[in-house]
C-alpha cells in the first residue's frame, strides 16, 4: 500500500505558504477595518479548505485506477519510441493532434486486456450553457459495468481561466495533467473547482463563462456519450500530403511533464 500511496501522492508537490504569495496576506490586518478584515480571513479559509478538499479528494485510489495509470504510462512512453505519426489531416502547423493521442492510447489499453473506448460527448444549448461536445478515453469495468474508469489527457488545461488570481492559479496547477479515476473523483473534482472559479470570478468582479460552469464541465465527462474502439495508427506511415512528420514527443503532455514521470494520474 505504501508504493500505491507514493505514486499517486508524490505528484502533487506542497506549495510554499509564503503570506507573500497571496493577495490576502499582503499588508497588515492591523491596519484594515473590522469588516475588511473578516473578509481577508473568509477568504484566505475558503482557499485553504478548497486545496485540502481536493487533495484529499486526488488521492483516493484503487486498484484498477493505477493498473490503468501503469498502463497509460507505459503506452506513452511506446508511442515516443514508435514515433508515431498523426493520423488526421490536421494544418502543418498542427504536431501531433488530441484525437490521434487518444486513438493510441486506447488501443494500447485495450490489447493489454482493458475495455477502453473513445467517448465523444455531445449536448444542446440551454438557457444556462450553450451546446458544445468533448472526447476522452474510458475504461469499463468488466465484472461491474456501472464502473468505468475516465481518462482525461489534458485535465489540468479544462480549469485554466485567464486572468485568474493566484489562489485559484495555485489551485489549478494541484490537479494532474492527466486524470485517471472514476467517476465520482471527477464528479467531486469539477465541483470543487468550478466553486472555486466562482469565487475567483466573484473577488475579481468579472463574469464566470458559461464554459467553465458546473453544468457545462459535468456535461464534458459525466453525460451521454457515443463509443468508439479506433483503428491503430500507422507507424511511420500516413495517408496525407507530405508534411513534417512528429512524433509523440511534440505532444504537449509529455512536454509539461518533468522527466522522472511521463504522466500524471489520480
């Protein structure tokens, strides 16, 4: 249980708690009104108890999440060495493409024994999110079928808000790259975070996109979807015009990741 526990906690490094790093604990409360200074504190507890949430809330795993976070890991370390190159008609500019990462990820997945398919979501407008679709990987549980497993190949991008503050920058860059974990982590995880990013938009007095609001996030991963088992990718070969080839190396994952791990999991 030990190892278990290092894998999946040693990803997310303590942050210094530096006062100067906040825009709370600059100044001096001495100096500041009653009133503003139990705002100061409201808040400064809000942001503290959010990181503990989620961390909390990160860390829980099981068995089959890091059976699926061992293979995950091994495949992409496969796909760097194969070079694979993209199988979409993307733009030249483009390297190497969401999709086709996905593509080989589950077919690494699958001929290793797991259920994986690909996801595409897809939703109507409403009066309070406007429509849009998404694609991710998921891993059906075999013995159970009302367990699956998501894979989200670019978790920590989801969150990211421009002009954010720096509590809820620090929040966001707790969440893993590359999110492993079942659907209730997911479930919780976007709860915590879309809270978060109200906040946020709330202190900053600007308006929250309707993009980045609970109902829309949970309508990425959490709604009805349609399945797909890929074709593997050519290796080496592709049906386009001649263009750069690029491997999985150019993928901006295994780009932001330090090189002691080539992913990050729950």
């Amino acid at each position: 249980m030990s190892d278990i526990s290092a894998s999946f906690i040693d990803i997310f490094p303590e942050e210094s708690e530096n006062p100067s790093e906040s825009s709370y604990d600059s100044g001096n409360d001495g100096d500041q009104n009653g009133e503003t200074s139990s705002i100061v504190k409201e808040n400064r507890a809000f942001w503290k108890s959010q990181k503990e949430v989620l961390q909390a809330n990160l860390k829980r795993t099981n068995s089959i999440e890091l059976k699926i976070w061992k293979a995950t890991k091994t495949a992409l370390r496969e796909m760097n060495l194969k070079s694979i190159d993209c199988g979409c008609r993307r733009p030249a500019e483009v390297s190497v493409c969401r999709e086709c990462v996905q593509r080989e990820i589950c077919n690494y997945l699958r001929n290793a024994g797991f259920n994986c398919a690909v996801c595409k979501s897809k939703w109507k407008s409403s009066p309070e999110i406007p429509s849009g679709d998404h694609s991710y990987l998921e891993v059906a549980d075999d013995w159970n079928p009302n367990e699956r497993v998501i894979i989200e190949m670019n978790f920590r991008e989801e969150f990211e808000i421009a002009r954010a503050s720096e509590e809820y920058k620090r929040l966001v860059r707790r969440l893993p790259e590359v999110f492993i974990g079942k659907a209730e982590k997911l479930r919780e995880s976007i709860k915590i975070l879309c809270n978060a990013a109200e906040k946020c938009m709330k202190e900053k007095k600007m308006h929250l996109g309707p993009w980045r609001k609970y109902r829309y996030m949970q309508a990425k991963w959490l709604g009805k979807c349609e399945k797909s088992t890929p074709a593997p990718l050519p290796v080496g070969l592709s049906d386009r015009p001649p263009k750069a080839k690029a491997s999985m190396l150019t993928y901006d994952l295994l780009q932001s990741l330090p090189p002691a791990i080539a992913v990050e999991v729950v």
